[in-house]
C-alpha cells in the first residue's frame, strides 16, 4: 500500500515539485491547497483538494477521508517585501493557518510534520556561511511567522510528541528540467524570474540598492535548486516514518552570489542583455545570506545535483519560455 502524504500548498512552485519527486518515490500525494497562488495544472499527479488551511471542517474532512502518515506544509505566503507592507497577512497565513493544520493532525493523531522554514529566520548574519546554531532574530515579519512556527514545533514536539524536520530554505529557484513545472507567482516579485522577463523585455529589472556592504555593493543570496530542496525534503520525510527525532535543517550551496552576478549569468544563459536601473533597498533584506548544509549532508544523506547558478537558470529559462508561451 502506497503511504498517503498530506501535501498542504502543493500546487505552488515548491509543493508542486515536490508533489512529482513522491509520485516518483512510490508515495500517494494528497494536495490541499486553495489555490489563491498555486495552479491546478501544475499539479502532475495524486489526489487534488481543494481547500484552505483555515477551513478546520474541510481538514478534519481530509483527515477522517484519508489515512494520513505524514504531512509536508508548503501553504505559506513567501514574499519579503510583502511582509514589512502587509504583516497581517503573513501572520494569518503563515502563523494561524499552520498552528490549525497542526491541531487538527494532532487530534487525528498524525504526528510527522516537514516543515517549509527559511533562512530569514536568522536576520542579519554575524557569521557566513550560516550554520543552524547561528542565532535566529529575523529582520523582517515574513521571517518572524516562520520562526514562531519553528518554536510551536519545538514546543509540541515536547508536550504532544509531534516528530518536525523544519526545513530552512535559502533561495528557491529553477525548475523541472522537463519543463513541466516551474515558478508562476503573480505578481513576480522573486528576482531570477523578474531577470528573465526583463531578457524577455517584458518587464524592466530593477535591482534594490547598489550600496550595502558586499564586493559590488548589491545583495548576495544563495540560489538553490527546487528539485534539489524536494530531494532533502524526501530524505527527511522517510527520517521522520523511521522514527527521527524532531530536528531542522539548513538547505543552501554555500555559494553566494550577488544581485549582479545574478544577471550575468542570466545574460550568459539566454544570450540576451538586460538592463537594469538601480532603485531604493527594499525593506526587510538582509545584505548576505548563505548557508552551509553540511549537517543536511551528513544526517540525512542530502546529494544536491545543481552545483552552479547557470545550470539552474538553464531549467528556469527553458520553463520561463513555456510559461511566457515563447518558442
Ligand atoms: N531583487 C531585486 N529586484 C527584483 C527582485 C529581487 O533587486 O526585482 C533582489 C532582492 O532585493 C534581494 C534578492 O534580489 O536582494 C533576492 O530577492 P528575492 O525576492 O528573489 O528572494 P528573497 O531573498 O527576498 O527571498
């Protein structure tokens, strides 16, 4: 019998990745999603829900329909710059939202949990690359919801015995090398596909601050592969059915690169320049985020495949051409 997984927000661009490396790993996929920024058509297989994380009928529903081993949460509103503007969304979404999907596993008696966590948790680093025991104040409310989510794990997984694996995520990005799937967030706020449409000379880029303290002046983020995060996420997933204990983990390349490097490499990949105008720094964004995986590595036996940024803009640009419906 294949093992049903709860896949809440696998219809957006990290859930519906991962939704395709269960099918491929011999798991049943259960999507809940209410497709306020997930699409129907990305979801390639399982059984599709459609439903909101507030809805605690709805879950409890899903729950008593399903025989649920384990659930993945992807269901989070994700945009920094969102964040510093609208907090009461992302506390609602990100905060309530996962504090009634956990009451309701836990009544059902579900207790393995992976946990979609950023690396915003830990605000402006003191020391690069960041391991998980750098200290977590975060520097802007998208980061703050994620990490108070981190704490109700921790504190539930003492009280009530819900086994966690908090992923931190540093930057998402690329897509399915078939092109199947890929990012579609509308409006587009994430900066590699801002880049290519900016190729595509469907938008103009324009890069947030040139004066922070990095070599060229512009951020330096660590750009990771999404079917890579959905590997580690596999890994943890069969930790946790083995009976790991709560934990949590760092998913970056140790690499960083800057806004600028960013584009380089985009113009490099699609054969086109981009012009840029450099505006105001966007509130909330730390200078330098990189993270070490090592732990990932070492524990859960995690192999990322795309070691370079060119080689992830290659799968964004090929899905971002389908996506913008150009041959
Ligand atoms: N960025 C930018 N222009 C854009 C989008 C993003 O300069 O159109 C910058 C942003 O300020 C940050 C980096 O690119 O320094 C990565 O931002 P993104 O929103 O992709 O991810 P985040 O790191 O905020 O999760």
């Amino acid at each position: 019998m294949k093992k049903n997984i709860l896949v809440a927000g696998g219809a957006g661009y990290i859930g519906s990745h991962m939704v395709l490396f269960l099918l491929d790993k011999g798991y049943e996929p259960i999507i809940y999603d209410n497709l306020s920024e997930g699409h129907q058509e990305s979801i390639l297989g399982g059984k599709f829900i459609q439903g909101d994380l507030a809805d605690t009928a709805k879950l409890h529903q899903v729950f008593n329909d399903y025989d649920i081993s384990a659930v993945m949460h992807f269901a989070a509103h994700c945009y920094v710059g969102e964040s510093v503007t609208n907090p009461k969304k992302y506390y609602q979404n990100n905060v309530f939202n996962a504090y009634n999907l956990l009451n309701v596993m836990l009544e059902h008696k579900v207790n393995k949990f992976i946990f979609s966590s950023t690396c915003a948790t830990y605000g402006n680093p003191i020391k690069l690359p960041l391991t998980e025991d750098h200290p977590q104040n975060p520097i802007n409310p998208y980061g703050n919801t994620k990490l108070v989510v981190e704490k109700i794990l921790h504190d539930y997984s003492h009280a009530y015995d819900l086994k966690s694996i908090a992923l931190r995520y540093f930057n998402a990005s690329g897509a399915e090398p078939q092109a199947r799937i890929g990012e579609g967030h509308d409006p587009e706020t994430h900066l590699i596909p801002n880049v290519l449409d900016a190729a595509l000379g469907l938008k103009e880029l324009k890069i947030f601050g040139d004066d922070y303290d990095t070599p060229d002046g512009t951020c330096i983020r660590d750009y990771i592969h999404v079917m890579d995060l959905a590997q580690a996420h596999w890994l943890a997933l069969e930790k946790l059915l083995d009976g790991h204990q709560t934990d949590f983990f760092n998913l970056g390349t140790g690499t960083g690169y800057s806004n600028k490097e960013v584009i380089q490499a985009a113009e490099k990949v699609t054969g086109k320049k981009i012009s840029v105008s450099i505006v105001e720094r966007r509130a909330g964004d730390p200078p330098s985020l990189v993270g070490s995986s090592d732990k990932a590595k070492k524990e859960l036996g995690w192999k990322p495949e795309y070691d370079s940024l060119e080689k992830i803009i290659e799968t964004a640009w090929k899905w971002h051409l389908k996506l913008r419906k150009i041959n």
